[in-house]
C-alpha cells in the first residue's frame, strides 16, 4: 500500500514544494521511502513548469535538503482518491480547492498538524520573502503529519 500526500500553495513555487522536500527528507530518515508517494501542486497555473523559488531552494539547501521539482497545477486526478492526503497551505487554498473540486475527505491544513506555534496558516513568502520563517513552520507542521500519518496507518 502506497500513501499518497499532495502538498497545495497558490503557485507551486514556495510552500508547497518546500513542503514536499521537508517532508519526503522526513520520510527517507524515517525509513519510510517505499511506502509513501510524495508530490505538491498549485491551485493556481502561473508557475506551471517553472523551478521552485531561488528563496525556496536557498532555505532547503541550507537545510541540507534537496529539491528538484517542477511547478504543476492540481488535477481532478489528484483530488480523486479519498485516501490521498490533501495538505494545503492556508485557508485560502483549502477553499479554492472545495470551490473547484468540491469537499474532499482527507484534506488538512498543514499547520493543523503543528505542535509548536499558534499560526493556522503558512504565510506566503513570495510577498514577505520571510523563506525562514516559513521553513521553520512547514518543518514542525510536517513533523506532525508524519506522526498522525504514522499512527493512522500503522507505520
């Protein structure tokens, strides 16, 4: 069994690609890698094809993380599992996506799994240019998802 987790932003540029490397690191150190399918999109098609943010990459790579992706948008494809994990950044984004693929069963809020911090959504550092800040949330809102993901399916 493959556990599918799709990390949602606006672009597909700065949190949610930063998401899926935290998160896939995450997964490799907890030698989880065969048993789970890790991917972020957009709600938005701006960036389809493009990098991540150059300040997306520094922040990963000064955190010794590797990132390699391409922006894409979110797909009926993606929404079409009830059992996919659907991770989203913020608010704004959860309900983009009900707008345009109704409600979905296994659809969170990142920061909904945080233990350390009083945020209820990921800031958007493409206009605060604040990629620390959001590294330091989407890393403790990942742990926490992989801790929840963990008990439910028995990892």
């Amino acid at each position: 069994m493959t556990i599918n987790v799709l990390f949602v932003c606006l672009g597909n540029i700065c949190r949610s690609p930063m998401a899926e490397a935290v998160f896939q690191q995450l997964v490799d150190e907890a030698g989880l890698t065969d048993k789970f399918h890790i991917d972020s999109a957009g709600t938005g098609s701006w960036h389809i094809g493009e990098k991540a943010h150059p300040g997306t990459r520094a922040i990963l790579n000064e955190h010794g993380i590797v990132y390699n992706g391409r922006a894409r948008q979110v797909t009926a494809q993606d929404m079409a599992d009830p059992q996919t994990y659907i991770i989203t950044m913020d608010q704004s984004n959860s309900n983009n996506l009900r707008r345009q693929f109704g409600n979905h069963s296994n659809q969170h809020r990142l920061l909904d799994f945080s233990s350390q911090n009083a945020e209820s959504d990921v800031p958007d550092p493409y206009y605060t240019n604040n990629f620390e800040y959001v590294y330091q949330l989407v890393a403790d809102g990942c742990r926490g998802l992989l801790e929840t993901i963990r008990q439910r399916e028995g990892l």
